[in-house]
C-alpha cells in the first residue's frame, strides 16, 4: 500500500504571517527577562575574542550583545527590521556595536562558511521549513566551527503553551512543529550529514511574573503570536484560550504566594561542523 504524500504549505505565506505576528508586538518585553540564556549559549560554544559571529533569528539582540560582550565580530540577522533596531540601540547602550540585516533564517544572505560560531536562541526553531534552516546555518558556518541553538522540547511549559495556542490557531497545514527541533533525534536528522559532534544539554529558565493574570497580560499585549491569535478571535473563545493558557501557567507554577515561579525547560545545543 502506497502512503500519501504529507500535505504541503506555501512556505512564502506563512512566513509573512510569522513576520506580521512579530511586528505586532514587541519581543523586547519577554525577551529582556531571558537573557542569561544567551549568556549560557555563548559559554557552551566557548567564544573567543574577535570570532565572527552570527546570530540568527536575532530579535531584539539577547545573543547577539552577549557575543558582543566577549568581544566578538557579531552579526545580528532577522527579517523583521524593528526587532533588529532595537537589537542595535540595545548594544548602543552598552558601548558595542553589531552589525544587523535583514534576513530569512531560510535563505540567510552570507557566502558560504562566512562565520566561526553561528547562533540562534530560541528564533530558527519556528522557521517553517525545518530542513531548509538547517542546512543554511551549517552552510554560513566555517569547517570546523560550531553551531549553537537552545530550542524548546515538547515536554516544556513552552510545549504545553503551544498546544494550548494550537488549539485555538492552528498552524497551517504541513508546517512541522517547532518542538521537533528539541529532539536529539531530530537534531541528528537535520544536522547529522554535516555534524562531527552534536551536543545536548537540558537546562531551565523560570518565568517570574506578579500573578498568572500578570503573565497572561504580558503575553497578550507584547508576544507578537499570542498578541495576533487573540485579535482573530471571537470573546468567547478568547476567554476559553485565556482560561487554557491560565491552567498552563498553574500546571507549572511553584510558587505559593500568588506570583508565578515557572520552570520551563530548554535544550541547549552545540554542533560542530565537519571539516
């Protein structure tokens, strides 16, 4: 018996509709209460001064600046612009600078083996074709230089926040999940052809807010695809979401004072390139 083929999505599409979710919020909000993320990525892959390196999917600049820090040559790319200003007034304020473009983690616009170290934190996970990102951050990437990710695993707070969204604004047909790329074994289907090493760490980051509610209202006025799903949304099944998202935050929630202590959990990983 033959298997039908999986269906299939225009990729251009969807990625627009990524962009305008994003440019509808302001990352920088949820992205500043994550920066020792970054700052952890760029100890795994061991930076050294005067590296080139390349952040991908950038945002608002979290690993980028951290880069920076450790007197790297860094290169922030995005395709959303406003994401990448602030990412560059952000390194201003410190006394660096970075270099930004605008760009598609699927068609990234460097030569081949460009960069020592290429990043990407919690940004090239949502790319839409999988496959295709992969193979341009190892293509930007020098023989023998690595690439460093942290993905969300489907086990995570994240991943129980996603499906709630799913429910409610499915992703378009075709389009795998973004959690694959919190898979060893998805990590070596996409890395593995042009990987001498892949190396995996589970770590965890804790999302402190007032109250649920607190946490609720920061995602809904500055994360661009919550912000985006609920403006697309009826009232009633706006509060249905909202009540799904609330349980989210409670299933994971340790504190007992009325604030929110959230673990979610993150894989870290670092790839070296063949040689």
């Amino acid at each position: 018996m033959s298997r039908s083929s999986p269906p299939t999505s225009d990729f251009s599409k969807v990625k627009q509709q990524q962009k305008d979710a994003w440019e509808s919020g302001d990352l920088g909000m949820f992205s500043k209460t994550i920066v020792l993320v970054s700052e952890l990525l760029c100890e795994a892959v061991d930076l050294r001064s005067n590296q080139k390196v390349l952040d991908v999917a950038a945002g608002t600049g979290n690993t980028a600046i951290a880069a920076a820090r450790r007197w790297c040559d860094v290169t922030a790319v995005d395709f959303v612009q406003g994401l990448l200003e602030q990412a560059r007034r952000r390194a201003e304020v410190e006394a660096f600078s970075i270099s930004v473009a605008q760009g598609d983690a699927e068609n990234l616009p460097f030569k081949d083996s460009s960069f020592d170290v290429v990043l990407s934190t919690f940004g090239s996970m949502f790319a839409p074709n999988q496959e295709r990102t992969a193979v341009e951050l190892l293509r930007v990437c020098r023989p023998g230089g690595k690439v460093g990710m942290t993905n969300f695993p489907p086990d995570s707070f994240a991943g129980e926040f996603f499906r709630a969204m799913a429910r409610h604004a499915p992703p378009p047909r075709g389009i795998k999940p973004s959690v694959l790329w919190g898979l060893e074994d998805r990590l070596h289907d996409l890395f593995g052809a042009g990987a001498s090493s892949i190396d995996l760490r589970r770590r965890t980051f804790f999302f402190r807010y007032a109250s649920p509610q607190h946490w609720l209202d920061v995602f809904r006025t500055y994360f661009g695809p919550v912000r985006s799903a609920f403006q697309t949304l009826d009232t009633a099944r706006a509060e249905r979401l909202s009540t799904q998202l609330l349980n989210v935050v409670g299933h994971f929630n340790q504190a007992t004072d009325g604030t929110v202590v959230a673990p979610c959990d993150y894989v870290e990983i670092v790839v070296l390139k063949r040689t």
